[in-house]
C-alpha cells in the first residue's frame, strides 16, 4: 500500500478554526495577498483550499512582525513619521524591516517584533533622532536618553520620594510599576533622571 504523502490542505473555514481566525479576516488576507505574501490556494473541486504547514509558518512568521505604527509605540511616538525616517536614513542600532507591505516599492516597512523590542529598550541618545532626519528638540540636552519615555517620567517620581534609597532599591520599585525592562535598562534611566534633576536645580 503506498503511503499518501500529499500535503494537508484545509478549507477557509477550517483555516479559521485552526487558528482562532473569523473567515472574514481570512477573507481581508487573502484579498491582499501580493502585498502580505499569503500563501498560494488550491481548488479541489469547487472549494478553494490551502497548504495547512504552508500557512501555519506564513502566519507564524506574520505575527512576529509588527508595523511602523507599532513600533512607534514602543518607542513612545505618537506617530510612525519618526519610524519611517528611520527606516530609510537608520540611525545606529536600528534594526532593518524584515518585510515589507509593497515590497516592490519598499513601503509599508516590517520589524522583527523581539528585535524592535530590544531596540526600544536600549536605544541610544537624542543623536538618534538627528539620525533618522530628526532635529534636536528644544530644551533637550545633548546626550540625554529616554525622552517622552514613560519609564523616566516613573523613575524621576521615585527620585523625588525616596532621594536617598539605591539605584538596586529604585530598579525593584520601578520593575513592580512597570514590568519588562532589563535591570540594566532601568540603571541607564535611573542615571538620566538623576542627571536632568541635577541641571534643573
């Protein structure tokens, strides 16, 4: 007897069962598929069906993508302009887009989510944003890191309230208020705001 070796192939609607999908957004994905890379679909009869391992790694590798508004909030951006500036002039350390929405035209940039991440958390001084077409922003110091970041809007409350407590006892207060950042992360900005206290006094 000869083993069947044909790929699974499954239907949109179990597609949408298999990945918590409603057929509506299958439907939007498909439709736009020159622009996201969607997997190519077969007809078996009358009904369209799709390669199940095919598609599982395309939307796999889709969600670990995030766009230029995503990560702009990540970076504490109102809008992405700043994430698309820098995707065309990259300042250093800045990841490259991983895809690509117009690939063709190379618009509608992509990030490595993780990758985006640890830009956002280690990103370097304001000379980044002169890097991505960016001037200095008024009153900003030279050097100064983590502007209009929240995390030293928290960090310079903490100073405030407990001035005389250390930057280990700060890192533990600051982690429980908001969770994620590296403890190395939290010392750069621990640093800047005890800096910036210092010029305004």
């Amino acid at each position: 007897m000869t083993e069947n070796t044909e790929p699974r192939r499954l239907t949109r609607e179990e597609l949408a069962a298999a990945h918590g999908y409603n057929t509506a957004t299958l439907q939007r994905l498909w439709a736009a598929r020159e622009q996201n890379g969607h997997p190519p679909g077969r007809r078996v009869g009358r009904t369209l069906t799709w390669d199940a391992a095919e598609f599982e790694a395309w939307d796999r590798k889709r969600q670990s993508t995030i766009t230029g508004a995503e990560f702009a909030r990540l970076l504490g951006h109102k809008d992405h302009g700043w994430v698309s500036r820098a995707a065309a002039v990259p300042p250093p350390g800045f990841p490259e887009p991983v895809a690509w929405a117009n690939a063709a035209e190379r618009r509608g940039p992509q990030w490595d989510r993780a990758a985006a991440q640890a830009y956002a958390d280690t990103r370097p001084p304001t000379e980044t944003l002169r890097g991505a077409g960016a001037g200095r922003r008024t009153g900003a110091r030279q050097g100064t890191t983590y502007i209009n970041d929240p995390r030293l809007t928290a960090a310079r409350k903490i100073i405030a309230e407990q001035p005389d407590e250390s930057i280990a006892t700060h890192t533990h207060r600051l982690n429980e208020e908001i969770p994620g950042t590296s403890p190395s992360v939290w010392r750069r900005i621990i640093l800047t705001a005890r800096d910036q206290d210092q010029d305004q006094e």
